[in-house]
RNA sequence: GCUGCUGUAGCUCAGUCGGUAGAGCGCGUCCUUGGUAAGGACGAGGUCAAGGGUUCAAGUCCCUUCAGCAGCUCCA
C-alpha cells in the first residue's frame, strides 16, 4: 500500500501495481482521459507507472501526487517528448537505415538528430507529418520498460542503433539499469517520462530541419535535425505558429530595408555595417542621449584609434586568447621569417667566436654566412637587398646583429582594435593618476572589429564591426560597491528610457572549484558580495550563475526582454583585475604608497549595432517620437500650399525637430498613407485655411486626425512628447507567447 | 568554420519539358490641384549572383566561387 496525498490535502491509498492514472479513473473518467503525466514527490513521472516503481519501499509517509493535464506547462515538456518519438518513428518508417541520436524538447517544441543516408528535405515534411498522424491516430501506448546494462547494450546492439550503445557507454556509464519506451515497432532508450499514448497528441508540426553534430562536437559524425513542435491544442499551435510569422514581420533586416536605416553589402564585407541616414539619426540619438547622461553621472568622453599595435593586445592578452576571432595583423612582413633566422644564426656564431680558441676559423664560417645571407635575404626583395647589404657592411657579428634587430623593431605590426579597453587602460597610465582623482571614467562610443565566424553573422545582431558604448572606470577596491551601484541606475534609466521595462540580470560567479581566475581570493569574495549585495538591494530580478564569470573578474549581464517575449542579452558590467595587472596600472594612495586600481567594464546598450537591431524588432519599426529618424511629414494639400508647408518645415527644423516636405504630386489620401506605412509619427496637413490661420492640421500615426491646431500649440505638443521620451505604443503582438516547456530530456 | 537550403528589375515574386525575360509595387514624364490610408495615361529599368562545363541552344542541367537564410559550433 501507498499513501498518496492530493492537492487538496485528501489522502487516498494505492496498490504498489496502481499508478497516477488509476487514481484519475477513480477521480473521474474526464480527468483520467485528460492526465498526460503526473508528479509524484515533485519528480514528473508517466502517469501509467505503478507507485511501487517510483515510491521506496517501506516508505510510510504520504506521497504527493500532481496530474498532470493541459493546464500544466509541465505536461507540455512531457507531450513534445512523446511527439519527438512519434516523429522518429515516423522517420524510421519512411526512411530505411535511420540511425537515431538524441530527440530532447526545446523551449518551443522538440527535435530529434537523425544519421540517414539521404538528407530530409522541406518537402518530405508532409509525408513524416502524414506518417505521424497516422501513428496518433493509432494511439498506441507508451510502455516502460528497464534493461540492467549489459542486457540494454546488446538489445540497442539488435536494433542496430550505433548511438545508443555508444551513449550507454559514455554518459550513462553511471546507470546500473536503462530506460526503455516501446511504442508499436518503435523502442527507443529513453529515461522518459511520456504521455499515456500518442493519441493525446492534439497538435504538432514539423517545423524545420538543419544540420548538427553527435554530441554537438564539431569534429563528430554530421547528423540532420528535425525540428518540430506540439501543443495541447491546434488553437496552441496556431498562436504560435502567427507568433513565428510575427517575428518574420518584424525582422530587423527586413525592416531595415524598407526603412532606409542600414545596409550590409559584400562588396564592403560580410558583417560591416553601412548605417544610412535613417539608422544613423536614430543612433546618433541615442548617443547624444547617453553622452549627455554620462557626462551628468562623471564621465569623461575619449576618442580613441581604430588600430592599435600589435603589442599592446599582446600585453592586454586579448591577441594570444582571441586570436582566431580577429582580422589578421597589418603589416605582416614575409621577410621577417628570414632576418629571425638569420638573427638567430648569428647570435650563435658570436657566441661560438667569444668562447672558440680558433678565432680565424669562425670567421671563416662567417664568410660563408654573408654569402648565404645575400642568397637568402638578400635575394629576397628589393628590400631585403638593402638589408643584406648593410649587414656585409658590418664587419662585427654585433654590428651585423644590431642592423637585423633595429630592422626587425622597425618591422610594427597593427591590428584594428578587438577591444577599447587597452587604449584607455594606456590613458590611465598617460600620467601619474592619486587616489584623490579616482574613480576616472573614461567613455567612447568605441567601433572595435571581430572576425566572427561567417555562419555566426546575422543582420546588425551579430557583425564584425560593432561600435560598444563602451566606458572603463578606474577606481579603488573600497569604490567598486558605489561605482557598481551606479552603473546599474544608469543602465536601468538607458533601458526604460526606450520604453524597455522588462529585464533581468543574471550574476556570474566564480566556480569556487576552479583555479582558472586571476585576482586574489580577498578581491574576489569582495567584488562578488559587493555585487550580490548591491544588486539585492536594487530590487532586480536577478540570478546568480556559478562558474559562468570571465577569468578576470565577476559580472552583471542585463537580459531585456522585448514586445514579442523573447530575451536579449544586452548591456554588461565586468569587473576586472587582470588588465590593471598586466598594463601595471596604479595609483598612489593615502599612504603614499602605490596600489593596483579595479576596472569595470560596462554598456549598458552593449553594441549599437545590436542596441538598434533589437529596438527596430520590439518597436516594429514605429519608433517612439524621441527616436524615430523622421519626427514630422508636412504634407500640403495641393501644390498651392507648398510654398507655406516650406515655411512650416523650416520652422519645425528651427525647433529642433527633423521634419519633411513630401511635395509630391498626389492626393493627400496618398501621401498620408504613404506616411503611415512610413511609420512617421505626425503628420502635418498644410491647406489654404491652415496656411491663412498660421496653423497645422495634425494626424497622430496612432490616433488619426486630431484636427488643426496654432503651430506654436503643435509645436509644444510635440516638444513636450520628445523631453518626455514618451513611448506611446509598442506594436503589439497578436499573439501572446506560448508557454515554453520544462527540462530537456537527452536520451 | 560545419550541415542543409536559396540567389531572376530598386523591392516582393512568377517563369511549364532546355528554345529570344514577365507581373505588382517603386521610379521617371505628362495630365490632374485634391481635405485625412492608393486619381489617370505613357515610359524607363535585366550580363537571370560570378566564373567554368554539357548542348545546335542554358534563367532552366552539372561543377566551382561568392553572398544570403536556418541550424550547429564559437562569442573578450
């Protein structure tokens, strides 16, 4: 016997052999046919599994059982499951030689990696549909059933399913038994758990296929991934099939054409962003916007190079660690190969000649060296003709040693800057910095260049040249808490001021396991409590990630969730004592001493480029008024007021406001729904009466018609909307996101 | 970078079995001079991504390259 207790707190007594849904049935048969799954002490379990199998035996306390049914989000992850069965079922049906790796859930639905000859196209998605519905309409149960491990070795061994042994003897070469579903033909190694039969199955689709990798190594065995998704309903399944189609409207690369705002072109290069005059108001806007703020909170805004030499990312460390995410060095020499070796030949024979009794034999040797040094250098480039002539010339091994090494020190090489951090950790050390000028915060809208891999690349989300908005802070352990607070204000006023409320942070910590990081323990344990504790008392939402920190220090990454419900990771704070090290800044303290200072990195948009692809996506390209790159159109009536809508124009630019003639020759129907579908937030009507009265007749984007007005009255309104930074409208989706799904399941 | 898919006018797309390149929108000119989401007529616009191959003949079939998309892997 098993005591189970309810929800409600009754207490019901079940048979070892009876499971979650014997209790429905006896509940009431509606609930059992609507039970997809069922917790049992927390745990998610098949509703079909016997007590006695999950339940201790000798266990005299009362168990808690949930059921599971469609108003779980739980019993989502559970179907998506089922139906990633049911899918690869359906594959192993219409495709021979399958070869089955892992088909876990997703937040949206679920996936199953495939090993088949022949790649899965987007046509053959209706045949593998056709194949499942087929399988649900069956409705065969899920069974269960558990294998000790050598037995479940050669079962998979039987079914010809490579993966499956490999993975039992890789990661579950812990588990004494294995997990097993059978469903019809199709068994699959699988901890589960699943619904009760593929019949609950109301709604799925394929969705998309595309490549991956056993185990996700790179080197692995390609394999193709079948995307799909399932919900409790075809109502579900709809919404977010019109939320995917939502988003596909709202693609920034889409709406960044139609808009004007930027283009990428390949014969400017993969990923480097040409900002048009529309994309470029709107983050010069914002620039302003933050420059202002920055310089009211203390910073100070530095401009500094694109390129930098080669050496100063050697000493930041960002060359050696990043080297293959960057463009190649500038100024690489063939030639250089030669003088090192050279170089080093030399060094060897002046050493050989300082320690040799044979003096004259050496020199001999080196006779011969000259000639090979023309033949090698020397025949090299015109170039390297020069050279090896100035180095006969010297007659002393230092003399000819000393010609190579000042050439080779001439020989700089540059990279285009991977990070502003160098050259402002160089502005710090530019003079003598005390304590008493500290903390020293330097700004810079600084464009920094990444060789990101080609597939990475995506619109002005992922590119190769990304502006940060970008600040270093210099300052004392004591401040780091103070600065750290004040960030964090800062970035919270920069999101809500684009009408972004919704956002989380997520801390990163130290694993406290590992010896990877660099900074002393005393630092770090401060750095983190003052981090946790400032954000605490913030009030944020935020979670803490162990082990998720960089080397160099603890940070505070802002993830904003936008209009659709998706998740952005946006701006960053860092800590770091590894640069202060290694460009061995300092300053001198009360004591008269020198200390070490504490840099925090931090932007709070991150990249503008991404700043700006994010805010096209959430606003739907219909910009609030303080942003949009076209603030007001003046549309006149007919070509009788153009010369008035002229005046009103240059009026409207004298106020500030960055306004448009449309002149064109059309019906003002036309042009105001030219306007609209420009998403342009005014519209100012200029007929003969207006012209005649000094006013305006004004059509709000949103609200349509608001009548005329004195254009000083106008004026004001508007004026008072952009000071206010008033976000009036974010486009709605039509839909409301779905519910994503719990834990993945991986086998 | 890897796997798969795609590339036709400024944009969105059609183009059958290999046989002289099409539409809508946009653009230009003219007519029209208008009151809150499309007035009309005419016209210009193409090395079918680039290069190579097969063929009497290639937008169409094959190969290579480039670019884009989806996913994987990476991300200071």
């Amino acid at each position: 016997m098993v005591r189970v207790e309810l929800p409600d707190g009754a207490i019901v007594e079940a048979e070892e052999t009876e499971s979650p849904l014997d209790i429905a049935g006896r509940l009431g048969a509606r609930l059992k046919a609507a039970v997809l799954a069922a917790q049992i002490d927390g745990t998610t379990v098949d509703a079909v599994r016997p007590f006695g199998e999950v339940v201790a035996a000798g266990t005299d306390r009362p168990v808690k059982l949930r059921l599971l049914t469609d108003r779980d989000t739980e019993a989502l992850g559970v179907l998506r499951h089922s139906a990633a069965h049911v899918m690869a079922r359906a594959v192993m049906r219409l495709f021979p030689d399958v070869q089955l790796a892992f088909g876990p859930t997703t937040a949206s639905g679920f996936y199953y990696d495939f090993d088949l000859p022949r790649p899965i196209r987007e046509e053959d998605f209706a045949a593998i549909e056709a194949e499942m519905k087929r399988i649900v309409d069956d409705a065969e149960p899920f069974e269960r059933f558990n294998l000790p491990r050598e037995e479940a070795l050669s079962f998979c061994e039987g079914l010809k399913q490579g993966f499956k042994v490999e993975h039992i003897g890789g990661g579950l070469k812990e588990h004494p038994t294995l997990g097993f579903y059978r469903q019809g033909e199709f068994v699959d190694l699988c901890r589960g758990p699943h619904i009760p039969d593929a019949g609950r199955i109301k709604a799925f689709k394929v969705v998309s296929v595309a490549g991956a990798h056993w185990k996700g190594d790179q080197g692995g065995r390609p394999l193709q991934r079948l995307y799909g998704t399932a919900f409790f309903s075809k109502k579900d399944l709809d919404a977010y099939l019109e939320q995917i189609e939502e988003a596909k409207r709202r693609d920034h690369r889409v709406l960044g054409k139609r808009m004007g705002l930027f283009h990428i072109d390949p014969d400017v290069g993969q990923g480097l962003v040409l900002w048009l005059p529309k994309g470029a108001m709107i983050r010069g806007t914002l620039e302003e916007f933050l420059k202002k703020e920055l310089i009211r909170r203390g910073y100070e805004p530095v401009y500094s190079p694109h390129i930098a030499k080669l050496s100063l990312y050697e000493t930041s460390g960002h060359f050696p660690h990043y080297r293959e995410s960057q463009f190649p060095p500038m100024g690489d020499n063939a030639l250089e190969e030669p003088v090192k070796r050279h170089f080093a030949y030399l060094e060897v024979l002046k050493n050989w000649y300082s320690a040799s009794e044979d003096k004259d034999g050496v020199l001999a040797s080196a006779k011969n060296y000259d000639e090979a040094m023309q033949k090698d250098i020397g025949a090299f480039s015109a170039e390297g003709s020069k050279l090896a002539e100035k180095v006969s010339a010297e007659p002393s091994f230092e003399g000819k040693l000393f010609v190579l090494r000042l050439w080779l020190s001439e020989q700089d090489k540059y990279l285009l800057k991977p990070m502003n951090c160098p050259h402002h950790a160089m502005m710090y050390k530019s003079r003598p910095r005390s304590y008493k000028q500290l903390p020293l915060r330097l700004a810079e809208f600084g464009t920094v260049y990444r060789h990101e891999q080609s597939g990475e690349l995506n619109g002005m989300l992922r590119v190769r040249g990304l502006t940060q908005d970008d600040a270093h802070l210099f300052c004392t352990p004591e401040q780091v808490e103070q600065e750290f607070r004040d960030t964090l204000e800062l970035t919270r006023f920069v999101l809500e001021s684009v009408g972004l409320h919704d956002y989380r942070v997520q801390l990163s910590v130290r694993d406290p396991g590992s010896d990877k990081y660099v900074g002393s323990e005393e630092n770090w344990a401060t750095a983190e409590a003052a981090l946790r504790k400032v954000l605490t008392e913030s009030g944020l939402n935020f979670v803490t990630a162990e082990g998720e920190a960089a080397f160099y220090g603890p940070k505070a990454d802002f993830m904003v969730r936008d209009a659709l419900g998706r998740e952005w990771q946006l701006g960053t704070v860092q800590l770091d004592y590894n640069l202060p090290e290694r460009f061995g800044l300092e300053y001198i303290g009360a004591d008269n001493t020198p200390h070490r200072p504490v840099m925090i990195h931090r932007a709070p948009f991150g990249s503008m480029e991404r700043f700006v692809g994010m805010l096209i996506e959430h606003f739907a390209g219909a910009f609030p008024l303080w942003l949009a790159p076209e603030q007001i159109r003046v549309l006149p009536l007919s070509e009788k007021t153009n010369e008035d809508a002229d005046r009103i124009t240059a009026k409207l630019r004298d106020a500030g406001f960055r306004a448009v003639c449309d002149k064109q020759d059309a019906k003002l129907q036309a042009k105001i729904r030219e306007a609209q579908l420009d998403l342009i937030p005014y519209m100012f009507v200029v007929g003969p009466k207006e012209a005649a009265a000094g006013a305006v007749a004004v059509r709000d984007r949103i609200e349509g018609d608001l009548g005329a007005m004195p254009l000083e009255a106008a004026i004001e309104k508007l004026r008072a909307e952009v000071d206010a930074r008033t976000v009036r409208q974010v486009a709605k989706p039509s839909t409301v996101a779905v519910a994503s799904a719990g834990e993945a399941n991986e086998y």
